[in-house]
C-alpha cells in the first residue's frame, strides 16, 4: 500500500521495481528521496494517486520478500561495487567516446549535442575519484563495523551525490532531454541511450548508499561515542 506520506526513498527501498516507476516521471527518489509521494507530486504538477496506482500495476507496491533493508551489509556492498561500481568504470570511457564523435561529425546539426563530451569527461573523472574513496576507505570501514569512523566519509560520500544529481541533470540538458533528432545516427542512439541507462542506474547506486548502506553503517555510531559529562 502507497501512501501520500511515504517518502521516496521508503517507496524504493521496500521495493526496488518502484525505481523504474519514479524515474520513469522524474522523481528524484536518490538526492532528493527525502521528499514524500505528496510532496515530489506536488512540485512535478503529478498526481499523486495516479502515481501509486502505477506502482500497483507494476507489483512495485508491495514490499520485496527480502531487501537489502535486511540483507548483511557486506552483501550489500558486495553488490555495490559489483553491479554499479564496475559498470560505471566500463560505460563511462564508451559514452564519452561516442560524445567525441557525435560533436565530431554533426558539428554542424542544430540538434548536435555541443559540449556533452567535456561534461562527460569532467562526470568521468568526478566519478572515478568518489568510487576510489568509497573502496578504499568507506566500505573498508562498514564491512569492519567501525561505523562511528565512518560518519565523516559519509558526509562527503554524501555531498558528492548531490553533486552527482546535479551532473545527470546538466547531461540531460546537454543532450536534448535524450530527444533523438530524425538525422541520428547509430552512435547518437547509442550514446543517448547509453546515457539514459547511466542516468537510471546512478540514480538506484545514490539510492542504495543514502538510504539503505548508510543509514545502516551508522546504526548504533551515535551510541559508540564517549558521553560528554555536564558536571561543574
């Protein structure tokens, strides 16, 4: 059952299909997942019963039998680095690539996508360093239970995703909205279709991490610390 109050993020995280659903509208359920149903709707000009009557129809209304709420942290971050981590170090060097030579050759089409091949790479090197900080230091920490160390790399794993929001929307604008002029060729599909599967699979991989991994790593963090006496 959907409700109006239910955050974004709670609607993904009981069920991972209703990603499909909110991207599928633009709802941001990742940078901004603390919004509720009501609240995101409201802002998008959606309604907000019509929203959950879709998640009904796609089975992404009911909770999943077992989610990662529930499954070992080190399953989870197993996961992570499996199927987010090493897809973005593969797909990211093609689509710039095909950016390249997408500007290259219709350089001169109103429709050609000038500029998205420099943001590319600019995301590119942005998302290589933050997956290094994660491995090397971040999930090190989790998978150990030292999650009163890990607030602070949180914070800035954090803040990077904000960032990372903000790069998927300045690549949307670059690229049309992922419009395909009729003149597209082969590589122009293939690039905005390649971004659009970036953009879907970003935005489950922020997901996971702000909602699900962090919020468990630091389970019992705040506990950890020395109490602070108020005694004269």
């Amino acid at each position: 059952m959907i409700e109006n109050e239910m955050t974004l993020a709670e609607i993904v995280a009981a069920n991972q299909k209703a990603a499909t659903v909110l991207a599928r509208h633009r709802l941001d359920f990742c940078c901004r997942g603390e919004q509720t149903l009501g609240e995101a709707c409201a802002l998008a000009g959606l309604d907000p019963a019509a929203i959950g009557e879709e998640l009904v129809r796609e089975g992404a209304a009911e909770p999943a039998r077992v989610g990662w709420t529930r499954r070992p942290v080190g399953e989870l971050i197993d996961f992570i680095e499996t199927r987010y981590h090493e897809a973005l170090r593969r797909d990211l060097p093609v689509l710039v690539e095909l950016a390249r030579r997408v500007e290259r050759v219709h350089a001169g089409k109103a429709a050609c996508p000038r500029g998205l091949a420099d943001h590319l790479e600019h995301v590119h090197a942005a998302v290589d360093d933050h997956l290094a900080k994660e491995e090397r230091v971040l999930f090190p920490l989790i998978r150990a239970g030292r999650g009163e160390f890990a607030l602070m790399p949180i914070k800035v794993m954090t803040e990077e995703h904000d960032d990372h929001g903000k790069n998927l929307r300045r690549t949307r604008e670059l690229a049309g909205d992922f419009a395909l002029p009729e003149e597209a060729c082969a590589s122009w599909r293939e690039l905005y279709h390649g971004l659009a599967r970036l953009e879907s699979e970003l935005m489950e991989h922020i997901h996971l991490e702000n909602h699900v991994l962090f919020p468990r790593a630091m389970e019992g963090a705040e506990s950890a610390r020395p109490s602070v006496s108020t005694a004269r």
